[in-house]
C-alpha cells in the first residue's frame, strides 16, 4: 500500500515537471539591434540603409535576429510585430531557449 502511494506521488511529479518548468521560466531582458541571418552585424548591400537592408534579406528568405554584445539571436515573433523594428536598437522581454529568443514584447 505504501509503495503504491509513493509510485503514485512518483508518476504525478514526473507529469507536473514540464509545467512546472514553463511556469518557471521567466522573461528576460535582452538589449540589442533587429538584423537579420544573413548579414547580422554587417550589412552589405550598397547604398541601402541597415533597415532596407534588413527589409531585403527578409524577403529573400532571412530570418529576424537580435544582435546583442556580440551574440546573434534568432527571434521568435510574427513578421508583423517586428518590421518596424529593422535596423533599430531595441529592448526585448522574452524567454531564451538555446540561442533563440521567444518575443513577449519589443520596445
């Protein structure tokens, strides 16, 4: 009977611990400049502003990325959200898994 409680209570946490680990992840603050895969840090189409540029590498298949102190991280958010960020140093609140940064807000 006891062993049976306790391989209960054993199931029940092995279940709850991938809630428990969302539940504690928290935002995190990341300060940094919206590129894009292809060029990160430097941008390299003539004649262009880093925005344009960024514009133009998304539509050729880019990805948005923070460049942050030296690190490149892919971003997670709706195309939408971010365009009007291109280019710009901004402020993300978001959740780091790996090298990538789930958006919660871009200021």
């Amino acid at each position: 009977m006891k062993a049976q409680r306790i391989f209960s209570a054993a199931i029940l946490l092995a279940l709850l611990m991938p809630a428990l680990r969302m539940a504690n992840a928290a935002a995190q603050s990341f300060t940094g400049v919206i590129s894009d895969s292809m060029c990160k840090q430097k941008h390299m189409i003539p004649g262009k502003t880093d925005a344009q540029c960024v514009e133009e590498c998304i539509k050729a298949g880019a990805s948005y990325v923070l460049v942050s102190g030296g690190k490149v991280y892919t971003l997670s958010v709706k195309k939408g959200l971010i365009a009007p960020f291109a280019g710009k140093k901004v402020q993300i609140q978001g959740e780091l898994n790996s090298n990538s940064i789930t958006v919660i807000a871009i200021h």
